[in-house]
C-alpha cells in the first residue's frame, strides 16, 4: 500500500505541475499555482493514508498510524487481537485503553492474519516483564 500511495501522490503532483504549465496564455498564475496546490493536498492526503505501520524492534513496538505515532515498551502491550469483521487490529494496553494498529488491515487477508499472528508470537517472548527477585 505505501509504494502504491506515495507513487500515485506522485504522479498527481507530477499531472498538476504539467497541467500548470501547458494550459492556455489566458490562465493566471494564482489559477496555475491553484492546481500545483490541490495536487500537493492530495498528495499530503495520500501520505497520510500511506504511512500507517507496525514496527516491532527487540526494546520497543512503535505504532505509526495516520496522524500519530505511539512508541510502546513490550512489557505495556497485553496483548493484539483482530476480531472477525473489524478492519485492523487493536493493541490492549496494560493501563487499560486499546490502540488501533492501522498498519495492518483485515482487507489483506492471509498477509494480514499471518503479520498479526508473527506480532503476537513476539508479544508472547517479549512483553512479559520479568517477575521481581527472579534473573531474566
């Protein structure tokens, strides 16, 4: 999904631009730089539908969903579940709220299923805080 949305962002910038520059003497500059910016606010859009992810590193799971990005120690995430029929999984978090994982969509299907799967198998080995007293 992000190679298809940031090339298509793109390629609108890239239309826009050459639209400005080879419509007839009888548009206007602010008319030419119009289109250049509605092809800039489409491609912010599309940037920001592309840049959803699920990032699992061995200290740290960053969440980058449209807007935010939520950076989480292992040990806070209980656990991730996807229920049948909802469009991405959610993060149950051990203050008790959820965070949607947008980074993977139900919509992908066996991608989606086995990305969710490998997560929580790295959930299980490394999200659970050592207990006090015993050596990790």
């Amino acid at each position: 999904m992000r190679i298809v949305g940031y090339g298509l962002a793109a390629l609108i910038v890239a239309t826009m631009v050459v639209l400005a520059v080879v419509l007839p003497p009888d548009w206007r500059l602010s008319d030419r730089l119009g289109l250049v910016g509605l092809g800039a606010v489409g491609a912010g859009v599309l940037h920001l539908l592309a840049r959803p992810r699920l990032v699992a590193a061995e200290d740290r799971v960053t969440v980058v969903n449209c807007i935010r990005t939520h950076v989480l120690e292992w040990p806070e995430i209980i656990d991730a579940r996807m229920p049948v029929g909802e469009p991405w999984p959610t993060i149950d978090l051990a203050d008790g709220s959820t965070l949607a994982v947008l980074g993977i969509q139900s919509n992908d299907g066996d991608h989606a299923r086995t990305a969710l799967a490998d997560f929580r198998r790295l959930l299980h080995t490394r999200g659970e805080a050592e207990e006090p007293g015993r050596p990790g």
